[in-house]
C-alpha cells in the first residue's frame, strides 16, 4: 500500500518567467504505479453550490502556468521564436494562463496592459497568483498597501481578467484560521478569488476543513483543487462557488496522467451538466516540455464528451508517438 509522503514544496523560478519547477507532491517515477489516483466522489456539499442544471452558457478555460518556455519554441512555438513574443503564441494554442510572473514581483498597469493586448479580440483569461510578498512573508495583517498595488495593476487587464489565485504556503496550518480570515475578509468584492491551502489538517481534520469551506462559500470565494501525486488529500473536488479552479500535476507523460486525465473529464462533464458556470483547469508537469501533449490528450476527450470546441495546442512539426 503506498504511503503518502509529505514532500516539501519547491518552487524555483526566474522573474522574467522563464524557468519555473513545480515539485509540490512530487514521488519518485518508480512509486507512481502504486498512487491511489482516483478522485474522491462528489462531495455532498457541492448540492449546496450547484444548481443540478445544465448552464448553457458554462465556459471552460484550459491552459498553463507560464507562456515563457523555450522548450516549446519548434514545437508549438516556431523555430527562433524570441522570447519576447512567446505570449502572442500562446494565446493561439491556450484560452487562459494561471499566472505565476504576478506571484515573484508586481507588476504596473504599463506591463499589464502588454499583456493584455496580446489576447484582444479573443476568449482569454489571464488568472494571477496573488504577490508572494502578501501571502509568504510574515503575517496577512498589515499587508493593505500591497494588496493594493497588486491589484491596481492587474486590474489593467480588464475583460481579460479571470480569477486572482491566492496561494498559503504548505505551513499555513488552520491554527492561523482567524488571521486568514480576516485577509480574505477584506479582500475587493467584484474580484473573484480562489484560494489554494496545503496544510493538511485543512482536508484531514473534518472541522477545520467545514470551518474553511463554510466561510469560503458565505464569502463567494473558490478553493483551489491541486491534483499531485504525494498529496492526494489536496484532490478533495469541494466547489464553494460554481466555479472550478484545477491545479494538474502531471509526471511527463507516464501511462498513469492519461487515465487521470480520463477521470478528470468525467468530472468536469458532471459538473457542466449540473450547473457549474466555468471551470479552470490548469497543467502542469515537473517537466513542463511536455504540458502541450497532455493538453492535446484532454482536450480531444473534453470536447468529445462535453460537445465542446476547446482550443488545443498545435505542432510545428508531427510529434512522432504522441500517445
């Protein structure tokens, strides 16, 4: 029976966007076989959230952490591809980022807006992680002048906006419940927000995660569900608003991230025939070269199983064997 081991989190990243590892709940390649990767049932709590109705008008938003790697340049990027226009080829291959650049430095409305309009005219969203200067140094109090300037600058995104992702770290256990709190507390109404915690006695302590996900949801405010290896609990399918945000922690195309890719679209097909109104999933692998092949991979099942009409990356050149 595989054991789950608490791995540390690492996350190494250069701030022009460039080099970013993901390591949180990362096993060795030889344990993988033995992870219990299958979903939890639909939580009870989600009939709380959910209408149990198909919304028409459901969006579904996949993509990336970063747009800045050069691994993808002659593969989904053209050959000589300069770094300075990785974006305006991401947005043809992705229709959202979850993006890591805001979490290192904030960024003014000038460099914002750049972004920005490299997706104009296009059903894209751009879903920052909150400033790591709020939510990994010291305390949450005092830290209102710069949420402010967080927000200042990424509201230049405009249309272009979707969820701001605000992440704790992996220590930030539910004995700081009231200090997190009353951050979120204050946090602006006409944002929409999603929090990611990984302490586990979030999801092992069956008060604590009652206290969370009651205050998440009287708040408007969405939960993060990141699905790695290591961290099984932190794949707990609880929605608090009918909106998803999904973390997906591949392990470079091993035999396993398909059949959980499989199961993922089954899930999302639920949810978009019981009322959710968008769902985020984004993809990560700890070797991020790979994330365009197992998008591919689950956006032919979605848009097979769901009717939908995803974008999907396109390849320079035939990938031999691609699955």
């Amino acid at each position: 029976m595989f054991e789950l081991k608490r791995y540390c989190f690492l996350f190494s990243c250069r701030f022009d966007n460039k080099i970013s590892v993901m390591e949180f709940g990362r096993v060795p390649e030889s344990e993988l076989d033995a992870v219990d990767f299958s979903v939890p049932d639909e939580p009870v709590f989600n009939k709380t959230v959910l209408s149990g109705r198909k919304n028409k008008n459901a969006k579904v938003y996949l993509g990336c952490a970063k747009w800045g790697r050069e691994e993808w340049v002659g593969k989904i990027y053209p050959l000589k591809t300069k770094e300075k226009d990785f974006l305006q080829h991401y947005v043809q291959h992705y229709n959202s980022i979850e993006l890591n650049a805001t979490h290192y430095k904030i960024w003014g409305e000038a460099g914002i807006r750049k972004w920005a309009e490299k997706a104009k005219g296009m059903d894209f969203k751009f879903c920052p992680k909150m400033y790591q200067g709020v939510t990994h140094r010291g305390s949450l109090t005092g830290k209102d002048f710069v949420s402010n300037e967080f927000f200042r600058g990424i509201v230049a995104f405009e249309e272009y906006l979707g969820p701001v992702f605000v992440q704790v770290s992996d220590t930030f256990s539910p004995k700081r419940k009231a200090e997190m709190f009353a951050y979120l507390s204050s946090l602006p109404k006409d944002l929409q927000f999603f929090l990611e915690v990984r302490h586990p006695d979030w999801f092992l302590k069956e008060r604590e995660r009652t206290d969370l996900l009651n205050f998440l949801k009287e708040n408007n405010i969405g939960i993060v569900i990141t699905d790695t290896a290591g961290r099984r609990e932190c794949a707990h399918m609880h929605l608090t608003v009918s909106k998803a945000f999904i973390r997906y922690v591949g392990n470079s195309l091993h035999d396993t991230d398909y059949s959980r890719c499989d199961a993922w679209v089954q899930r999302m097909k639920y949810w978009l025939n019981n009322g959710i109104e968008e769902i985020y999933f984004f993809m990560h692998m700890h070797d991020e070269a790979t994330s365009p092949e197992l998008t591919v991979y689950l956006v032919d099942k979605m848009n097979k199983e769901c009717g939908l009409n995803l974008v999907k990356p396109t390849f320079v050149t035939q990938q031999p064997g691609l699955f």
